[in-house]
C-alpha cells in the first residue's frame, strides 16, 4: 500500500515539474529585439498620446487595409476606404472632429492625400469612429506605401502623427490597344515599303508596369488568301517599328517579325503613368508596321488573319 | 435600277458600320499578383503554397475570353490552362498558380514563373486583326521553413514533445501500479 501511495505521489511529483517547466525562454540580449511572437489575425491598434491640460489618447484602428494586398483598378481611380477610431480621455467632445485626415506615401513618388475624415459617429463616450477614403490611380507605384495618420483635440493643437501601419499594392500589367486591326491598300505584287492606312497602333498602358525596352513583343502570323488558302504572305515580310517618318519610313527599317513567334520591337518601352496626358511618352507608346515586300509568287487576292489567326500585341 | 441604289446604299451602310465597331473597339484586360519581380513568393523546400493571379476587365464594354499558358518555371509551377471569361467592368477573377518546391532543393534558389495570357481573337475584322497579350513573371525564392509557432509564440514540437512525454509517464505509472495490484492479489 505504501509502495503504490509512493508511486502515486511520484506521479503527481512528476506532473507539477512538467507544468512548471516553462515552455518559451529569452535570453538577456533578446531585449535588443523587441517584442516577439506572431499576433494572429485581429484588429490593428495604435496609440498616440497628445500631450496637453489632461493626457489625451488617440487610437487609430485600421482593421481592413493594413497588411493586405490592394489591387489597382485598370486605368481608373481605386478608391481605398478604412475606419480611424480616435480616442480621449476627456470624452469625445474634446476631439477635434476636422483635424483627423491621413495620407499614402512612398519615397519618390507623389502621396495620395485625403484632407479630411469623416465623423461616422462615436463608439463610445471617448472614442469616435471616423471613415477616411483615399483614391489610388492606377499608375501609382506597386510596393508598400505608409499610411501616415494625423490628428489632434481641442485642448491640445499640435498635430499628432502616427505612421505605424503600411499596406502593400500591387502590380497591374494592363494595357489597351487601339485599332485593333490593320489595313492595307491594294498593294501590287513586289511592291515596297507598304504602310497601313490606319496606323499607328496606340498603346495605353492601363496599369502600373513598367515595361522595359524589347517587352513589347508583336506575335505576327502569316496572311493567308482568302480565296486561294495555300497561297500566304509570310509574317517575315512585316517589320514594326515605334519610329516613323522619312523615305523610305522609318518602320520598314524596324524589327523583323517571325511568324508565331513573340517578337520584342527594338528600343520599344512603355512606362507608367497618366496615359490621358496624351503625349506618346507618359504611359503610352505606339507601334508603326510596314509590309516590306509584296512576294510576287503569290496569287491576286485578299490576304488577312481569318485563316491563320490574329497577330498579338504584347507586353512582357 | 432603284433595286441597285438600294443595294449598293446598304452595302455602304454595312462597310461604314463595321469601320465603325472596329474603330471603336479596344482590347483590354489586366492582370495583378502580389508577387513580382523584385517582391518574390517566398516559400520552403518541400512545401507547396497556391498563388492567384487576378484578372480584371475594367475598359471595355464586352466580355474578354483569356487564354492562361504556363511558359515559364513548369519545372515548379502547375496552372490550369483553359479559357477565363472576364465580364465587362470586373476585376479579382482569379487564376490558381500551384507552386511546389522539392524538398532537396538548396536554399536561396531561385525559379522565375512566368505565366502568358492572350485574348481569343477570331482574326476576323479586317487585314491583320489584332488581340493583346501580356506575360506575367514572378520569382520564387527558397528560403529556410519558418518554425510552426501557434499564437502564443510556443513552437508546437515543443508542446507535442511534453504531451507525448507526459502520455508515456501516464502510461508506465498505471502499467507499474496495475502490476503492483495484480502481485498483491496473487
């Protein structure tokens, strides 16, 4: 009997060392790291004081934009809306209700400012809930921007600061093409040097990618007849080219096509930004085609893409 | 004679409106990620983590039918190559990209994913029609497991590693007391 109580109380023995034993450690340097550990998914908060008469707080909650990914909207506006709750002590009469606004932003770029939040209405009797929305235009800059928030009370007018949360937006390859098809006069066979009546192809660049000399890429197809199918005018005969212009032009001397084959058009770029400027440089670039040669083997006919399928302008 | 004015006015209405709908029309689509070149998806050696990328048509007035093509990085990356309709005025339509890294390969490798979509385009509607296309890439960067930590910030072997022990002590306490009683009874 007193063997088994022995046994028993070993157990119990065993049992609260086990639980004692602590299950993280730190070490005296990890104080240089500051706090650590994973916070699970939860409202964001932050606190700023406003130094003043009486202590004041402000709290910021940003529950649905920080950390997250946002999408730009193709060649539009995005507009990002997102809850500032602002706290004091002294009651919600004492927060200044106009002076809570925030901005985006991001070194080397131009910010994205909402002057003023709007009062939604208060939480409880210290806390106001406010609903800021900032427009984000579809060539600003993919990367993470601060959200730099701002506010301050009646007792108290320095404008406090707070740029703790940031949140991440994303790449947007986009573009648009305009015609989206070529035509050509009557050409006689071994003709040279035929430019389409409705060039340029304009391309707008709908998005916020940059996309660099030689990604604009033109997959050419050859043209077959359409009365005689086995007869065609071979991609090879094409060049495209963003120069114009001169005699011969300038786009016959441009960058040879390859049948199904995506071709980067030579010193071809196309960088972000607000393509209604307009001027062919900002968030825009145009492609000028040229049909080389008339092969003077082929039949009398109309020659287009409805055989072999459409040619493809593409960015990479 | 009537009949051949007629005819001829309708075919000209019919030219001038099908210049008209060509001139008019654009072709526009976009894609998004969060992941690009120069903020790449970071993942282990042996795990497996599925990406979407997001298609959006927010220009035009008509439905785009997108082909996907994996042209890039198959030796990691698995996407299902079919044809996605963007409505007119959408963005987030979503495209699954499966990455899965082997689990002998080094850390700090590399793999560039490429993915290539391309509107469907008859190749009606004149000399050379046109479609667009855009290649999307990111990099995929090999990088050491992150320990399983739960939300208290206590790794899980750990607290799997004491209940296993505390099981076993459990186990041997009760097998030695049973034995004790069964001697006693003998």
């Amino acid at each position: 009997m007193n063997y088994n109580k022995r046994i028993f109380s070993s157990f119990i023995l065993i049992m609260f060392i086990l639980l004692m034993i602590s299950f993280v450690s730190a070490g005296f340097f990890d104080l240089a790291k500051g706090i650590t550990g994973r916070a699970s998914s939860q409202d964001t908060n932050v606190s700023i004081i406003v130094t003043g008469i009486n202590p004041v707080s402000i709290i910021v909650v940003n529950s649905t934009l920080a950390g997250s990914t946002v999408d730009p909207s193709e060649n539009s506006m995005k507009n990002i809306a997102f809850n500032v709750y602002v706290g004091d002590r002294d009651g919600v009469s004492d927060i200044n209700d106009t002076s809570v606004y925030v901005n985006f932003t991001r070194s080397g770029v131009t910010s994205r400012i909402n002057s003023s939040c709007n009062l939604v209405g208060d939480i409880n009797t210290t806390t106001a809930n406010f609903t800021c929305t900032i427009g984000m235009w579809y060539f600003d800059a993919p990367g993470v921007w601060n959200i730099s928030v701002y506010a301050n009370d009646l007792g108290n007018t320095t404008l406090v600061q707070n740029n703790s949360f940031t949140f991440s937006y994303g790449q947007l390859q986009a573009i648009v093409i305009s015609p989206i098809s070529l035509t050509w006069t009557s050409v006689s066979l071994g003709a040279q040097n035929q430019t389409p009546t409705n060039q340029p192809t304009l391309i707008n660049n709908t998005g916020n990618y940059n996309v660099t000399s030689g990604n604009i890429q033109v997959k050419a197809i050859n043209l077959h007849g359409q009365t005689i199918t086995t007869d065609y005018i071979s991609a090879g005969n094409f060049t495209a080219s963003n120069n114009t212009g001169g005699s011969p032009p300038a786009e016959c001397s441009g960058t040879a096509l390859v049948n199904a084959t995506d071709t980067g058009i030579t010193n071809s770029v196309l960088g972000f930004g607000n393509h209604s400027e307009n001027n062919n440089v900002t968030g825009q670039t145009r492609l000028f085609y040229c049909l080389n040669t008339v092969p003077t083997t082929v039949s009398s006919q109309t020659y287009s893409t409805s055989t072999a399928g459409a040619w493809v302008v593409k960015i990479a | 004679m009537i009949n051949k004015n007629k005819k001829t006015g309708f075919a000209l209405i019919l030219i001038v409106v099908t210049i008209l709908l060509i001139i008019s029309n654009v072709y526009a689509f976009g894609v998004s990620s969060s992941y690009y070149k120069g903020n790449p998806l970071q993942i282990s050696p042996g795990e497996t983590k599925t990406i979407s990328l997001r298609l959006q048509n927010m220009v035009g007035s008509e439905d785009m039918t997108v082909k996907s093509v994996l042209t890039k990085g198959s030796e990691i990356a698995k996407v299902e190559e079919k044809n996605y309709v963007v409505k007119a005025g959408t963005e987030g339509l979503e495209v699954p990209v499966t990455i899965s890294i082997p689990s002998s390969t080094p850390l700090n490798t590399n793999y560039e994913v490429t993915v290539s979509f391309s509107t469907v385009t008859s190749g009606q509607g004149g000399a050379v029609s046109l479609g667009t296309g855009i290649d999307t890439t990111f990099d995929v960067l090999v990088v050491p497991e992150t320990p399983n930590v739960n939300d208290s910030g206590v790794n899980n072997s750990i607290i799997f590693l004491v209940f296993g022990i505390i099981v076993l002590l459990v186990i041997i306490v009760l097998a030695v007391f049973l034995k004790n009683k069964k001697n006693k009874t003998k």
